[in-house]
C-alpha cells in the first residue's frame, strides 16, 4: 500500500527563512514568520507526520498503532511497533548546539531516571525524551560544514601549541589525558574561559572581520559563532573550545557522514538531508541556550581519535536501468538510505521489503501500486508498506530518496 505523506515543521531559531519553504514552494500567505529550521518525515510521536488514509488526514503513528502489520514482520521482531526511522531536511543557518546522543541502554536508563524524578517530558531541563538511541547520517545537500568528534591527539596538540593562552591545555592532556582535561574545560568558570579565549579572540578580530580567515581555521568558528549567537565576551561558553579539539570537516554536496552513539558532533552551516533512528534524545555540551547535562555529557561521550569518513556522493551508473543507489553506512541497524533516480517517461519497478518514506528532491514522479496512484513533485512524500511493489514513472527528469532498512 501507498500513502500520500506530509511532514512536519520545526521552526528551531538556528534555522534559515527561506530554503525549506521555497524547497516545498510553500505559498508566501502559509509561510510562517519564523525560522524554518527542520522538515519531519516520520512517526515519531512529538512530531508525526500526516498520512491520507481513506480520504481523511491521520498522524502516521495513529494509522501505525491500529495496523502495525504495515511496518513489517522483520521490522516488528526487532523494533516493535513503532516506525524505527526518521528523515529530516535541515537549514542550518547559525551553529547548532555541540551535541551527542545515548546508547539505546543509556537512553533507557536516563528516561526512566527522569520519570522516576516526574521531570515533564517537555521540560527545559529534560534530556531524554524517549527510550530510544539516536544514531544519524546526513547527505550534503550544499557546501556543509560540521564538528565531528575528536581529532588525533597529535593534531590536538597542535591546535593548542598555536596560541599560547592554551598551551597549559596541551600539557595538561599529556599529563592527564584528554577526558580529564575535557571534564575541567567543560565546567571551567568564567575567569579560566576569558584566560583561555580572550587572547585568541584578541588576536584574531581584526582578521576575522577583514574576511583573512580560511572556514578550515578553528579561529574563524570561533569568532563567527560569537557573532552569530551574539556571544558576549563576560559570558563565553565552554563550548567554544571545542573548536580546537575536534574535528572540522567540510562536505561537498551530495558527500555524508555518519554519527553513532556518544561522538560528539555539532552542525555549522548548510543544508541537508538527515536520517536517524526514530529518537529525540540530545545531550547538549554546549554553545546553546538550552539546558547542558553535563553529568550525562561526560557520563556518554566517546573520546575515541575519529579520523571522518566521508559517505562518498552519488556517481551515475553506467548501466541505465540501474536507478537506486544505497549510500553505504555499514553501522546502522535502524535504517538505510537509497536514491531513486528516474529520467522522463521512465519506469522504475521495485519492492519496498519494509515500511518506507519516499521523498522527491527533485523533479516529478507518480507511483503505481496495483492501481493506487501518487502523483509526487519536489518535497512531496509517500509512505509505503512493508512487501509492496510499486512502480515509479518519472513525469519529469530528477530523483527521491528512500529511508527504509538496511
């Protein structure tokens, strides 16, 4: 079975204004005035999508609940009844909190706890939303530029020994170890933050300002994220460091990158598709407003060297009739992501063999399923049960991508 589906909006204010509704050709009279930061496709129950299910709009997670057997048996044993994904287009116009997500048993001990204590589910200082684990990918859907967990000491090193200010860092991770170290950065008071980063954002305004800075530099992340959430210099945020222990890594567009559990990571700037096992738990360690957890935070990060491993782009295959490619994320269990290319008047026959989420990116396609048609344009979607054949004629030259499982 096929579904028409329509996602959800979360206007979080590091979003941008204009690429998530001109992407969906939102009309300008149904445009919010706030940030348009994220796009849900999914049955999360914070934020279900809506599917059309005999003539009347539903939450998916409604429609889930009285017929579970849509997901799949597979995807039951090991899920249960809950859609295990969900698929994402973000804006990220300012810096997003510096952040990192629980283990699946992390996350269920840390729900229980806040249950136990009656801390409301919507709470400002809640941490964990659900019992689930949060492993993600993201596909570059322009330049995008991303912290991802810590660079090689010998790098750290490095990093710090170039100002001077911080070379007392450097000789402490020698001596210590870097968790110590980054346990003491991460409640260090204001005092030791200014003696830390005053000197550098001293040194480095003029420069910064005069656009001399390279987007490589941990200088430039630092002075633009000061300016861009107006950071005021009595009150640093811990979190700034960051920027010289970890590393900063620059996707091309259409290139990815996966983040499992406990690896600290942090989005900069661009647009992308993101999807993620079907959770909401996020434990903040820093350069936010929000609530930072930072017994969790040091309880859940992986101090683990992380040499990035980019999700290379899609390459057009040389055989026509090969339209799906799979990006590789050989870690995930929760999900997997393909990309269905279509070119005019084409057909694409193939097999959802688990509950799916077929998003167009580009261009036009109708799905055929025992006579049930979905005409589908850019940003629209389409929820498909598990076991259903489906035939895509591409109306016009473009391509979806498919959240489903591995």
């Amino acid at each position: 079975m096929i579904f028409k589906l329509i996602g959800k909006h979360q206007h979080y204010n590091w979003g941008g204004d204009n690429f998530i509704p001109h992407w969906l050709n939102l009309p300008e009279q149904d445009r919010k005035n706030e940030p348009y930061a994220e796009y849900w496709l999914g049955a999360h129950r914070s934020a279900p999508s809506l599917v059309e299910f005999e003539e009347k709009w539903i939450p998916l997670d409604k429609l889930l609940d009285t017929t579970p057997e849509l997901l799949g048996e597979e995807s039951r044993e090991k899920f249960g009844d809950e859609l295990p994904y969900l698929l994402k287009i973000l804006d990220v116009k300012l810096p997003l909190s510096i952040q990192l997500h629980p283990t699946k048993q992390q996350a269920e001990k840390g729900f229980d706890a806040e249950e136990k204590l009656g801390i409301a589910n919507n709470a400002p200082n809640r941490t964990y939303k659900d019992r689930n684990h949060k492993p993600e990918m993201m596909i570059a859907l322009s330049d995008f530029w991303l912290l991802h967990g810590f660079k090689s000491l010998t790098e750290i090193h490095a990093s710090l020994e170039q100002h001077p200010s911080l070379h007392q860092l450097s000789e402490q991770i020698t001596q210590q170890g870097l968790p110590e170290v980054y346990s003491a950065i991460m409640q260090a008071d204001q005092a030791q933050l200014s003696e830390w980063l005053l000197p550098i954002i001293e040194q480095y305004q003029a420069d910064y300002q005069q656009n001399k800075l390279t987007l490589e530099q941990a200088e430039y992340w630092l002075l633009y994220t000061i300016e861009a959430m107006d950071i005021a210099l009595d009150k640093l945020d811990a979190g700034l460091l960051c920027f010289f222990l970890f590393n900063i890594v620059h996707l091309k567009k259409g290139e990815g990158i996966y983040q499992g559990a406990g690896l600290p990571h942090a989005y900069l700037r661009g647009q992308n598709i993101e999807l993620m096992a079907a959770s909401d738990n996020v434990i903040r360690g820093g350069l936010t407003p929000k609530f930072v957890d930072i017994p969790a935070l040091l309880n859940t990060i992986d101090y683990t060297e992380i040499t990035p491993n980019i999700i290379p782009a899609y390459q057009a295959s040389s055989d026509p009739d090969d339209n799906l490619f799979l990006y590789s994320t050989p870690q995930a269990t929760d999900f997997a992501l393909q990309r269905l290319i279509f070119s005019q008047s084409q057909e694409t026959p193939f097999i959802s063999s688990s509950a799916s989420v077929l998003l167009v990116m580009e261009g036009e396609v109708s799905l055929n399923n025992e006579g049930n048609e979905l005409n589908l344009k850019q940003g629209e979607a389409a929820f498909i049960s598990a076991e259903t054949s489906v035939t895509a004629t591409a109306e016009q030259s473009g391509y979806a991508v498919v959240a489903t499982l591995p």
